[in-house]
C-alpha cells in the first residue's frame, strides 16, 4: 500500500513521461489529456482542469514569478491553485460572442483546446489571432482585419471564456510598477512537474548508485527513509 505522497510521486513520473522532450504544444496537450480536459472543451476550462491537477500533485499554495515589464526585476509571488480554479469556468449564461465588423454581424465560436494546436506556427499575434478567427468563424472570416478589430474581438472571446487568461496585479517590489502579470497555466504547471521529476530522478540515481537499489525499490522507501539514506550517502 503506497502512501499518498509515494503516489503523487508515480503521478508525477507518468505525467512527465508522457511530455517530456516534446514540442511546447504536444507538451501542453498531454498535460491537458491528463487533467481530464476534452479537445473540445473551452481554453478556460481547460486551464481550470490543470490547475485542479496542479493542487493533487502539489498542493494549493503555488509559487510563481514573473520579471517587471519596467526594471526586469524577478518578482516571485504565491498564489492559490485551488481558489483559482474555482474562478476559471466559463460564465454559464455567456451569449455566444459576437463581433460587428463592417456591415455585419459575426458570431464567433468560443475557441477551444483543439483550437490551440493550429496557433503553433503563427508567426506573431495578429496571424495567430487571424488564424484562430479562421477556426471559429469558418468561412464567413474576412480576409485582413486592422488592430481595432482584432482588439474588440479579444475583449469579446475574453468576455465568453475568462479563465483563457490568468493574470495576478503585481507590484514589483524594487521599482513599485504596477501590472498585470500574465501566466500560462500549462507551461507553469511543466516547470513544477519537471523540477519534482528531475528531483526523484537523482534521487534514484544516487541511491540506485549507491546501493544497488532498483528504480522501483528506491520509490517505494518511505520518504523519511529516503531521506536518511540520500543523507548517509551525501547526496542530500
Ligand atoms: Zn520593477
């Protein structure tokens, strides 16, 4: 019988098995699949998904950073996965999101996760937002669209799926500039997975090394066992 935290760690394993050494957008998928999101649901949601996984694997406290836009400063701050997840399913009574442009009167469909997958190989925003119109608009997309509209457009998608993006109002503490501070869920969630992974990694290494141990022996010790012996053989 494994414990709790010996079973996040396989979790964990699994997890970073399946994405490690893949592109960012096969990487984000499997983390996706993993958190029980279906390609078809929205970007919100699937954000919501990952972070409920976020808080199994780790916990609800999570430590997060982003550099001030203004001095570059490093400015790390916590924040609370679980609380945050909570806000990030899409508002059930959204109308369906619409955009006026020239003449007419478009409705969009809200983008989902399958959507993302198409945005890889945009060069820059605006053919990243064209080619995203393009999916959730069909064939009624017009063929260029200025900066005004491209804006309306995102405030709207924004309005219908809020949880698509995740920002924290920072304050950076040397310069005291204020501003919204953007995270990407997946990548984030990739950083924590690999650091813990790579962390068991070594351990097994050290101990596999040391005594012989197999990769599935070392795992299964008890983590204050683990500890005492990575201790005796000098690797903690
Ligand atoms: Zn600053």
């Amino acid at each position: 019988m494994h414990s709790a935290a010996a079973r996040r760690e396989q979790d964990i394993l699994a997890l970073w098995d399946r994405a490690a050494g893949r592109a960012r957008r096969q990487r984000d998928d499997a983390l996706f699949t993993a958190a029980g999101a279906a390609p078809t649901d929205s970007i919100g949601a699937g954000n919501a998904a990952l972070l409920i996984l976020r808080t199994k694997l780790f916990g609800a406290p999570w430590q997060l950073r982003a550099a001030c836009p203004a001095c570059h400063t490093d400015c790390e701050f916590v924040a609370d996965s679980a609380v945050l997840a909570d806000g990030l399913a899409p508002p059930a009574d959204a109308a369906p999101p619409r955009i006026a442009l020239g003449d007419n009167e478009l409705t969009l469909r809200v983008p989902a996760l399958s959507d993302l997958a198409g945005l890889a190989a945009a060069p820059d925003r605006v053919a990243a937002a064209q080619s995203l119109l393009t999916r959730c608009l069909g064939d009624a997309t017009p063929a260029a669209l200025d900066q005004d509209a491209l804006d309306r457009i995102e405030a709207e998608l924004e309005r219908c799926d809020p949880g698509a993006i995740v920002a924290f109002a920072l304050d950076c503490p040397d310069c005291n500039h204020t501003w919204q501070a953007v995270i990407d869920i997946a990548p984030a969630l990739w950083v924590e997975v690999q650091a813990a992974a790579e962390r068991s990694l070594l351990e097994v290494d050290a101990l596999a090394r040391e005594y012989g141990w197999s990769e599935a022996e070392v795992l299964a010790l008890p983590r204050a066992r683990r500890a005492a012996y990575l201790q005796l053989v000098g690797a903690s």
